[in-house]
C-alpha cells in the first residue's frame, strides 16, 4: 500500500510539471488555435535561461523564476510577432504553422546543442537534497516547492484573465477574434502577448524544474510530447482540463510504473492517449 | 496522343545515365555513401508524401514505421536467415497492414490532431523495442558481417549499394508519380483538399485515407530494409522523431505534394546535411540539423509551396520549357 | 407525375435546439423545385440531410421509392444524387480541370481511366462555360466561376438528382440570368434540380414548384407566383427581400 501512496506523490509532482507545460501550449492554442510544437524546446530554453543564471551570478532557480518568465515573454512574444504571424495568414491551412514551429523546435534544440553541447546541466537548489516526510510517503522539496508554485502561477493566470484589461482582451480574441477587432482590439499584440505568456509559462516551468532535474538539449522532447497528451485528454483550449489531465498524466505515469514495470510505462502512455484521443474525437463527431 | 520522345526524355535518360556512372569513376566511399543516403532520404521522403502530401495527413511517425520495417528484417534475417530480398515484400505488406490497422481509428482526427497521434505510436513503438529483449532492446542489433552476397544484400563495397538505392529511388518516384496521375491520386488529392467535398462526390475519405497510409507506410519499411542492409546496426534510436523530420523535410522545402518535390529536396537537403555533418560534428554538433531547421523556416515563411511551388510560377520554367520546345524543333528539320 | 425525392415528417434537433421540425415535401422527376425561406429557416440544415452530411433525428427521406435515410454521403453519387455547397468548397490546389474529372472519375460514369475522365470533364467544362479556364486555379478565378465549379463538378458525377445550395448568391443580375439559363439548360437534359435560392428572381423564373421554410417549417407549398402572393409569406419577407 505504502509503494502506491509513494508512487501516488511522486505522480503528483510529476504531474504538477506536466499540469503547467500543457497549461501554457493549451493557452497558446485557445487564442491562436495553432498546436505548438516547440512548446518543450520553450520550456528547455527557460531551463538553460535558469541554468545560465546560475552558472554566472549563483541565483537559485526559484529565485530566478521571475527573471527567466520576463525573458522567455519577451522571448516568445517576439518570435510571434516576427515570425509565427506570418504563417497564420491562411486561415484554413494549418499545415504551415505546424511545419514552421517543427522548424524552430529544432533551430532551439541545436543551437542549444550547439553553444552548451550535449552535456547534462544541473542547477542546485537551496531546497535540494532536502526531503520533507509526511507519514510513510517522503518528497523531495524542490518538487513540493514546485507544485505549489503550480498553483501559485495557475491562480496568478486566471485572475490575469479574469480580472485585468490585458486579460479579458485576450479572452475576447479567444471567443472570437473578427469580433474583437470590430470592437477595437488589436489582435495581433494579443497573439504575441499570448504566444509570449505561453512562452513565460514553460520557462516557469522550466525553472522549476530545473531545480531537480537536469538540462540537455533534447530535454525539450520529453516534456513537448507529454505537453500534447495533456491537452488533447483535458480538451484543447480548456485550462481546467490541462490541469486536471496533467495530474492524472503523472500519476499514470509512476503507478503504472509500479503495476507494468517502468520499463513499459511510457508505452502504455502512448497508447492511453491515443485510446482517448480517438474516443473524445467519436463522441465529439457523433454529437453533430 | 502517343507519347513523343523529345529532348526532355533524352536529357533525363542522359542524365540518368551519367548518375549511374558515377561510381565508376568515384571510388571515394565518402562521396558514394552521401550519394546513398541521398537516394534513401529521397525513397523515403517519396513514400512519405503519399500519405503526408497527396493525402494531407501530416505524419510525424513515418520514422517508426521504417525502423520496423528494419527491425522486422533484421530479426527474419538473423533467426531464419531470411532474405532481405523477400524480407522487403513481406515487410511491405506488414507494416503497411499494421500501420493501416492502428492508425485506422484516427483518420477522422483533423489537421495537427492526426500529427499527434502519429508522434504518439511512433514514441510508442520506439518504447516498446528499447525495452523488448528479443530485439536487443536500447543498444540495438548488428547485423552479421560476412563476405560480399547479393542474396544476403551484403557488399563490402558502397558501389552496390549505390545502385541499390539508385533503383529504389527510380522505382519509389515512378510509383509516386503513377499514383500521382491516377484515378487513386485524384481521390487522395480530393480528400487532401476538402473532404466534405470528398463525400459530395463519392469519395469515402476513411478508405482512402486507409490505403495511402497503406502505401505509404509499407514503402517507408521496405526503405528500412535497405537502411539495415546498408548501414548494418540498427537500433531504436532510428525510430525517433527528428528521424520522421527528416523524411518529411525534402517534401516540404522540395514542394508537398508533386512527386519531384521530395526528389529535388532531397538532393539539395541530403548532401548539405552529411557534409555538415561530418565536417562540423567534431567541433560544432546539430550544425547540420540548424541549417536544416532554418532552411525549413525560410522556406514556410517565403515559399510555402516549396521549391517546386516557385517552379510552377516562374519565369524560369517558361523559359526552360521554351529552350526544351527549341531543341525539339531543331531536331524535326 | 411521378416523384424523384420524398420527404416525410423530416426533423432535426442540435442539443435540444429544433432546426428542422416535420419537414414533408416531395421533388417531381424532372422538374427544378426551389426551397426558400429566410436566414436560419433551416433550409441548408435540410438539405444536408437530403445529402446524407447531417442524420436526422427522425423522419424518412426516400429516392426513387427506397428509403435512403441516414446513409454516408459518399454512397449518394453512385445513386445519382449530387450537390453544391453554399459555402463554396472548391479543390484549392487542383486546377478547374483536375476539380471536375474528380468529379467524373468517382461519379457514376465510373471512369477507370483519367484520360477518359479528362475528356469528359473537358466536355462539361464546355457546358457550363469554364473551358478557358480549365488549367486554371480555382483561387485564381472569381465568385461567379467558383460557383459554377462547383456546379461543374456535381454535374461531372453524372446524377439523376441536383441539388444546388444558393449558387446564385453574390452574383450581380447579368451573372444571375447567365446562371438561371445554365441550370434551365441542365435541367432540360434531364436532370432533376431541387435548389435553395434567396434571388426570387431566379426562383420565379425556374421552378415550377416552391417550398416555403420558416423557423425550421415547412410553411407552404405551390406554384412560385402563389407562394409569393401568400400574405404570410410576405410578412415573413417584408423588407428582407423584393419580390
């Protein structure tokens, strides 16, 4: 019972990541409507942002977290508004957009290769090493600290949403974006304030989980893919649903590595997710 | 209308014949080896636009499928000593049955949906083999070494291999082209466009989204069989999913959906990537895989019907065609 | 006379919402009927139905006498039923010639062959005045061309049936008439039409019977010159449309 509740947390803080990774690729996809698929190579340059920053000025990752969101939006923000709209102009083709951020996933992931080679990076945490025990079930605090910044940045998101100027515009291109150019909104600063808030978020994410992993160029990939499985289970667009699909993502994860062996955990991942894509897909085009 | 022999025909026979030329007077391995990988990386990228541009559905995965394709071989070979000659027919139709069956349930999975999934089983399967002892999980399989047999599609030399992969690419762009300006091409090509307009005209895109993702991913295998021939160690890194880029890169730069599109980016993508490759690895690493990501870039934001997209629109090809109709004429006096 | 198309008690609710309720009418072989009534009367609605894009909720749709309801769209062209769709849906990346011999080749000619395709495509290029544009891109050309592309490319599956969804909208008065001559000239070489149309004009001209929605209803039926004079469709129409 004891290995279950373990793997249980230990599925919860893995999940926590998964939760904020798909929360930023499935705000990014609510207002824009395009699938990201360098939304892992985001998340591992907010790694290398948090790494540098520690490598060079010994700032903790969690204290850097506000410094790497700033940047990776700026970051983001600038690379919509350079780029990405260009390939939007067509509305019904979504095969560019798809085609140009496969292009800059790996234009990142070489680069990052290219100036840090392939090496393993880690950051060390104030928090690191440090273990909190509740009962028969132990964390690791950075991963508790983590979570809880999850949660922190989650509610930081909806009362940006709910609440700010900023936020309600970019609710309103969501719903529909002719409508809200008609009603004087510009959509395009929108686009890149979104692109560089989901952009902000993966860094955050990044940083967080810099503090116990470790950073390498192909990083991206891992956390890209489980990102995709967390948004199409909790529904694209739908950031409740990425929360809750990310949890259940982790705690997949590890339980099923204690019933499958790890080994085939991530097979059996895969083909869970595809289960549910296809039967979300049926039920979604029977109903029309 | 009976087909003329023109200029155009005999400049491409020409052409062709002094490629297979070749390795009569290159003797230099590297060179020939960046040939061949030309060839494969084009063979593959023809198989994969059957599916990813006549069709419209945007695989991901195709690199899995090819490694099954090697992974089935290599394991016929080394426990039956099978064949890869026989090997390529059975594979063909595996791999094409299975893909066709797994991938089946998504077909009503729209755009980057469909994309998804295929990254899904292609991680899957590259799972299950890292781990699956029978097939050397992680480290992979050598293939048995031994002196030169054609049977055994084994040669010490590049030279063979080179024509090897010469006819397969013939063969792939021929089959991609007959497809192409058949009655089963304008049903992939319908449903790559439009599928309401598919079923207005009685087209089922479901069954003919079945048979290209047959096709397509039975020929990406039987190109499998080739790259562990060729290469001999296969392992499941070759199923990752920057592998799949590669195939699906000549298509888009070449022009998604003509079948000289992959052949001209292949030829123009392989040869730069295995040159940066193999002079900047040492000091630069994933040189060769940023050009291909800014080239790719480039072109989506400036090109996006590829290369052949210009082609299709340019003065250039006017004038071509201009000096091809000129020496046809001064032949006929 | 004998009908091609019934209709009966046909309905339609999306998540509870009535967009087509006890729909009942029938199409004569041979003749154009015109299906017309405002925005949002669920005229589009029905005839994705007819066409086997939507399944309805309840009712029955026969053709030729058999029960056709419910079926996949693409089994209607093999029984000769084709269509158009309002929003204009044309193969971008294939040219005019290419668009319709797809239309040939999947039709009910059955051609094995694309050069027999081609051919006959070419000859219903000729008819519907697209010849000169054949090689051309449909995004190239203007609304007047596309729809009749679309009109191309339904005639080139060789039905029995035609339904056409508004292929007049946006066309200006010389266009409309050019139009109103070609769907007579189909309609002469003996295809059935059943067409939803707002240009009234056009509708008088054409049909010999009229359908009138309203609401998702069926609100009346008769010769068009009735159902115009009909006080209740007038109200209905008032200050939409002139008839």
């Amino acid at each position: 019972m004891s290995t279950f509740l373990q793997a249980g947390a230990n599925g919860l803080m893995v999940g926590g990541i998964y939760a904020l990774i798909g929360v930023s690729l499935t705000l990014i996809f609510g207002v824009m409507k395009i699938i990201n698929f360098c939304q892992g190579e985001l998340l591992m340059l907010g790694m290398y942002t948090s790494f540098v920053l520690y490598d060079q000025f010994g700032l903790d990752p969690f204290l850097a977290i506000p410094i790497v969101a700033i940047f990776m939006f700026i970051f983001g923000a600038l690379l919509q508004f350079t780029l990405i709209t260009r390939s939007l102009k067509d509305e019904d083709d979504d095969t560019n957009v798809l085609f140009l951020t496969v292009g800059l996933g790996i234009l990142f992931q070489n680069l990052a290769l290219l100036y840090f080679k392939s090496d393993y990076r880690t950051a060390s945490s104030i928090f690191s090493d440090k273990i909190v025990s509740l009962g028969v079930i132990t964390v690791s605090l950075p991963k508790l600290v983590s979570f809880i910044l999850l949660i922190i940045v989650t509610a930081l998101m909806f009362l940006l949403l709910k609440y700010t100027n900023i936020g309600k515009q970019i609710r309103a291109t969501s719903q529909n974006k002719i409508g809200a150019e008609v009603s004087g909104i510009k959509t395009k600063s929108i686009y890149a304030a979104t692109y560089g808030l989901g952009a902000a978020i993966a860094g955050i994410t990044g940083a967080c989980l810099m503090s116990f992993y470790y950073v390498f160029p192909s990083v991206g990939e891992i956390y890209g893919t489980r990102s995709f499985i967390v948004v199409t289970m909790g529904g694209l667009g739908s950031v409740v649903g990425a929360l809750v699909s990310g949890i259940v993502l982790g705690l997949m994860e590890t339980i099923g590595a204690v019933v499958v062996g790890s080994s085939f955990k991530d097979t059996i991942v895969f083909l869970t997710f595809i289960c549910i894509l296809v039967v979300k897909q049926r039920l979604k085009t029977k109903r029309g | 209308m009976k087909k003329r022999i023109g200029s155009r025909q005999i400049l491409l026979l020409i052409m062709l014949f002094l490629v297979a030329l070749i390795p009569m007077f290159i003797k230099t391995p590297y060179i020939l080896s960046i040939l061949v990988m030309t060839f494969y990386t084009a063979s593959a990228s023809l198989a994969w636009s059957i599916l990813g541009g006549m069709t419209g559905q945007i695989s991901l995965g195709h690199a899995a499928f090819m490694g099954l394709g090697a992974y089935i071989s290599t394991l016929l070979l080394m426990n039956a000593n099978f064949t890869p000659w026989v090997s390529i027919i059975v594979v063909f139709f595996v791999v094409g049955g299975i893909s066709a069956l797994l991938l089946s349930p998504c077909f009503h999975l729209r755009g980057p949906y469909f994309s998804l999934v295929t990254i899904a089983f292609g991680e899957a399967f590259r799972n299950l083999l890292t781990n699956w002892n029978y097939a050397g999980k992680g480290q992979g399989l050598l293939l048995p070494f031994g002196d030169n047999s054609l049977i055994l599609m084994r040669f010490k030399s590049k030279a063979p291999y080179f024509y090897l992969a010469l006819v397969m690419v013939i063969l792939m762009y021929l089959l991609v082209k007959y497809i192409d300006q058949s009655k089963l091409g304008y049903a992939l090509k319908t449903v790559r466009e439009d599928e309401d307009t598919a079923n207005a005209i009685g087209i089922n895109p479901w069954k003919y989204k079945v048979i290209a993702t047959f096709i397509s991913c039975g020929l990406v295998a039987v190109c499998g069989v080739f790259y562990a021939s060729y290469i001999r160690f296969i392992s499941p890194d070759i199923m990752m999913q920057d592998q799949s880029v590669k195939f699906v890169l000549p298509a888009v730069i070449g022009g998604i959906g003509s079948a000289i599109g992959p052949l001209i980016g292949a030829i123009i993508l392989t040869p730069l990537s295995e040159y940066l490759n193999a002079t900047l690895s040492s000091i630069a690493p994933g040189a060769n895989l940023l050009v291909y990501a800014v080239i790719l870039i480039v072109v989506i934001l400036f090109q996006p019907r590829g290369i052949m997209g210009w082609y299709e629109n340019s003065k250039f090809k006017i004038k071509l065609n201009n000096w091809l109709d000129k020496l046809d004429g001064r032949k006929k006096e | 006379m004998e009908n091609i198309l019934e209709i009966k008690e046909l309905s339609k609710n999306f998540k509870g919402l009535k967009a087509v309720s006890d729909v009942t009418f029938s199409v004569e072989k041979g003749a154009i009927t015109g299906l017309i009534g405002s925005n949002g009367a669920g005229k589009t609605t029905t005839f994705n139905m007819i066409s086997g894009v939507l399944v309805p909720s309840s009712g029955k749709i026969l053709y030729n006498g058999k029960d056709i309801t419910g079926l996949k769209p693409y089994h209607y062209t093999s029984m000769g039923i084709a269509r158009t769709f309002q929003i204009m849906k044309p193969l971008k990346h294939m040219t005019v010639l290419d668009n319709v011999a797809s239309g040939a080749l999947y039709g009910r000619k059955g051609y094995q062959s694309t050069k027999q395709a081609k051919e006959y495509a070419e000859e219903i290029l000729q008819n519907t005045g697209l010849y000169d544009k054949r090689y051309c891109l449909p995004g190239d050309m203007g609304t007047p061309f596309k729809k009749r592309l679309e009109l191309a490319r339904a005639l080139a599956t060789d039905p029995e049936l035609l339904l056409l969804d508004e292929v007049m909208a946006g066309l200006n008065p010389t266009e409309t008439d050019e139009a109103v001559e070609l769907i007579r000239k189909i309609n002469e070489d003996g295809t059935t039409i059943l067409l939803i149309e707002h240009v009234m004009r056009a509708v008088a001209s054409l049909c010999k019977k009229v359908v009138m929605m309203h609401h998702g209803e069926k609100i009346t039926e008769g010769m068009p010159q009735e159902v115009m004079n009909d006080p209740y469709v007038i109200e209905i129409y008032l200050g939409k449309e002139e008839s």
